[in-house]
C-alpha cells in the first residue's frame, strides 16, 4: 500500500509540474494570437495564477474557447439594406407591435434585423474582469451542493462568463452578493436542485416573460435584465445561469431550434441533482421538477461553453456552407435524454451539389423548412442519429444560402417507420377541411391550437412537390366547410389564409380523417 501510494503521490508531483513548467498549450496559444492587441490582457491572466495550478487550468479553459464567443450588435434594415427607424420595445405588446411591423412592411416591402457589429471577447474582456469571474467561480464552488462537481463539470456549469450571445457585464459580483442568502435557507445543504429552487423562486418575483422580447434584437444583458424586469424564454435562462451559477449551482442551457409541430423556437434550464441527474426548469417561471415541455422535439441541444468536436462546425470541411445556427461549435446533442428518438436512414435520390459532404433533416415551422439535424453523406444516403418521432421531416441539401430537397418529405412513426409523401397527380381525390390551425402563445414558447374559418376569407390550399403548389383557392361561408377537389393522393398539404403570417401547420389525409403535423 505505501509503494502504491508513493507511485500516486509521485504522479500527482509529475502532473502538477507539467501543468506548470511554463509551456502554454498550443490552443491557448492560437487564441492568444487572435486576441491581437488584447493579447497582453489575457496573459496577464495566466500570469497571474502561474503559481496554481487548477485556477491556471481553469483560465486556459476559458481563452482556448473563447474564440468565436462574442456579442452581436444588430439593426433593421429594408431589402436595399438601408436602415429602418423600428423600436420593437416602444409598443405596448407583442401583438401591437406585430400589427405596426406589417404595417410598415406593407409600406416599404419586406424589413428584418441583420448583423451590424461583433464584438469578439477575445479582443476586449480585461484581465482584472477574467480574474474576478475566476476567483469568484472557484469561491462559488466551495458550496456544499456544489462539492461533488468534478472539475470539467465547474468548467462548462460554473466558471464561464457569458450564457449566449449577450453583452458581457459583472454579472458574477453582484449576484453573489444578492443570494449570499442562500446557505443559511437550505434544509439540505448537498441538495443543488434545493438550492436551484430557492433562487428560481426569488427571480419569479421580479422577471416575467415577455413575447414584445422575440423581436428585440438581442439576448439581452444584466443592466438591461435589471432595467426591463422581462424578456424572452433565452433572456430568463440566462438570468437562471447567472444568479444560480454565481452560488455554484450547476446550470445550463438546453434548446430546440424548431418546433417541428409549431412556430418558433425554445430554450429552458437544466440542473445536476447530487447524484448528477439532470433535472428541467425554467427561470422566472417554474420550478425543477415542475417545469414540463409540451411541444414534439425534434432535437435537444444543450450549450456548452467549450468547443464541441462532435459539433458539425469543427467536422465539416472549411468550404462547405453551413446552416446558420450549425456553423456554431459549442453545442451538444441531448435528445436521447429527452425522449425515444432513432436514428434514421434516409436515400437521396436528388442529386449531390458539388462540395457538399453532409445532408439535413429539416421540420416545418412558421412557413418555412429550418435545418434541424445533420448526416454525412455516403453512397447517397446520410444517417441522422437521435430523431424525434411522430414527426415530418424534409430531407436537404444545403446550398448557396438555401436548403435544396433531397429526398421527399416523409413521416417518423411512432414505430420508427418512415412513409414517403409522394404526390399522385394522375389519381385526384377530393377532401373536406373544416377547421385550420394557429399559433398561440403558452407561458414562454410557441404552441398550436384549432382555429375555426373565418367568414368570407380566402384560404389557399398547397401540396408539396419541390415547392409548394397551390391546388386551389376558396373563400370561406359561415358554418360550412372547405371542399377542396382535385387534390393529389398522398401529398403533404398546407393551408393558409390568404396575407395571413403563413403560421398554418402542415396536414395529411387518410380515411381516418385529417392529420395535422
């Protein structure tokens, strides 16, 4: 016993001296070079903890991620790219404000937020910022709910200072004053979901939900938290992270980025109970073990701070264009925690564009095919692991800024069977709707409900083949259904009210009657 424990005292000597013989390692060194001029600030970071040696680990962790972390500025501009004066927080809600951006898109055309400035970390956070989150971090793990944590759980749960993309703000020091409470309401000490609560439930006293917020422009920082008292579903889980994390609490970020049955997209919070499962809540709103995801998934990811190998950014060749929210590389596929996915095999039997390797599994929301999950193409097919099923899914291509279909939309049974929507257009049916779908909003995240027609409305109805394709169009009467004839067998369909936001779920048909997806 004492030979092997002189062998574990001899190795623990060897390791801490290489972790402290002077010799950067080289992706620290890459992000050091990047910071160009702020490259002084940031060693002096690592100088400052050159004599420990966890606190110097714990600093490498942050730069050699740090690269692509930043805080994005954005403006409204119109299709010429030219600035539009449109202050979504001036208006009294969410509605009101959707109202006065048609109204002015029906002015001056089409408006959206584009990117204006980026501001890297790398190039501007100080030394003295990175040392107070450091030393505050390690202060907040000392914590009795937070002792079982292992260092790389500290690194992706405690130590980061930003959650998204918000601007970078001291958000550390005064929130590890304000819940200095905290220890001395806990009944058990070792409990982090215990702990979790406690604060959720003080932020539910002062920060709301606020759909106004989908369309401010960006996630929003602590001085803007402060100032507002609301935001949207990223804003509370932010402000989850923050106060809960400044006490050493281990809490992150899981997200879908579509809605495969509904509009939008969703992020919530997730914590590590003592025994490091994960339990669901979201800031603001409700508690662990009470918080409950109504929605299909499709996908689950949850946000890292640190590169992700596995993520498509960091596997895909530097030519290839990628969808937007998948050029990123600090996320982490989750889903089999969440639900009974499988994985799929899909042909492609639309031809390969040039210089793409990897293939997508798109889900319909709010009018459009988002990119949802991604395969590597091989002899023509691509495998996407853990898919959600009961849902619709296109395949694509990605190519010149736009998802190309692969293959035809099909159906994920509950079964994991996949059924093909291939339109018959030489055998026509007809088919009797008597009732669409809308969009509704139910606590922090987009739901669908039944809508009834409305009276002397024009409804158009479309099946997919390539592209939508307008079978018909019919003006609604009182109390009767929509009889539409010569419609193609075994088709996706989509029916919109005409100038409605195009938020109409997808349908099929069969002789158990309509199927909304």
């Amino acid at each position: 016993m004492k030979k092997l424990l002189s062998i574990v005292i001899i190795a623990f000597t060897f390791f801490s001296c290489q972790q402290n013989n002077g010799t950067v390692p080289d992706d620290v060194l890459i992000a050091l070079d990047s910071a160009k001029s702020n490259r002084s600030e940031l060693q002096k970071v690592l100088d400052h903890y050159k004599s420990d040696s966890l606190k110097l680990e714990a600093a490498y962790f942050l730069i050699k991620n740090m690269p692509g972390h930043c805080y994005s500025k954005k403006k409204i501009v119109d299709t010429a790219g030219q600035n539009v004066d449109f202050k979504v927080l001036e208006y009294a809600n969410y509605d009101v404000m959707r109202t006065a951006w048609d109204s002015v898109e029906t002015q001056i055309g089409s408006i959206s937020f584009t990117q204006d400035t980026l501001i890297y970390d790398l190039q501007f956070l100080s030394s003295e910022y990175l040392i107070n989150n450091i030393d505050l971090a390690f202060k907040a793990w000392e914590n009795p709910w937070s002792k079982n944590l292992s260092f790389n759980e500290f690194c992706e749960y405690i130590l980061p200072y930003r959650s998204s993309n918000e601007p970078v703000e001291d958000w550390r020091t005064q929130f590890s004053e304000k819940y200095n409470w905290l220890k001395d309401s806990m009944t058990d000490l070792n409990d982090p979901i215990e702990a979790a609560t406690l604060i959720n439930q003080e932020i539910k006293t002062w920060y709301k939900f606020d759909a106004l917020f989908y369309r401010h422009p960006t996630d929003l920082g602590l001085s803007e938290m402060l100032d507002y008292k609301r935001g949207r579903c990223e804003d509370m889980t932010n402000l989850a992270i923050y106060a809960m994390r400044s006490q050493g609490i281990p809490v992150m970020s899981d997200y879908t980025p579509a809605w495969p049955n509904t509009g939008n997209n969703h992020a919530w919070n997730a914590s590590l109970t003592k025994d490091k499962e994960v339990v669901i809540f979201m800031g603001g709103l409700d508690d662990p073990y009470v918080y409950q995801l109504n929605n299909l998934k499709a996908k689950v990811y949850r946000k890292a701070f640190s590169k992700q190998k596995n993520s498509l950014a960091m596997i895909a060749p530097d030519y290839e264009s990628l969808p937007p929210w998948l050029r990123k590389n600090n996320y982490r596929d989750v889903t089999a925690d969440y639900i009974d996915a499988a994985n799929v095999e899909i042909e492609l039997i639309e031809e390969q564009p040039d210089s793409i390797n990897y293939a997508y599994l798109s889900v319909f929301n709010s009018g459009e095919w988002k990119a949802i999950h991604w395969g590597e193409i091989k002899e023509k097919t691509a495998i996407f692991s853990d898919m959600g099923r009961g849902i619709v899914y296109l395949p694509c291509y990605f190519k010149d800024g736009k998802l190309q279909e692969a293959n035809k939309p099909f159906l994920l049974d509950e079964n994991a069977n996949i059924t093909y929507f291939t339109p018959d257009t030489l055998n026509l049916t007809s088919v009797s709707l008597y009732s669409t779908t809308k969009r509704t909003i139910v606590k922090t995240t987009d739901e669908i409900e039944k809508a009834s027609f409305k009276d002397a409305t024009e409804y158009i109805l479309h099946y997919w083949d390539k592209k939508w394709i307008v079978v018909d169009t019919i003006i609604s009467q009182k109390d009767k259904p929509l009889v539409f004839n010569s419609v193609p067998n075994n088709a996706l369909f989509w029916l919109v009210e005409n100038n409605s936001r195009k938020e109409e779920r997808i349908f099929t048909f069969d002789d158990e009657g309509i199927h909304w997806w």
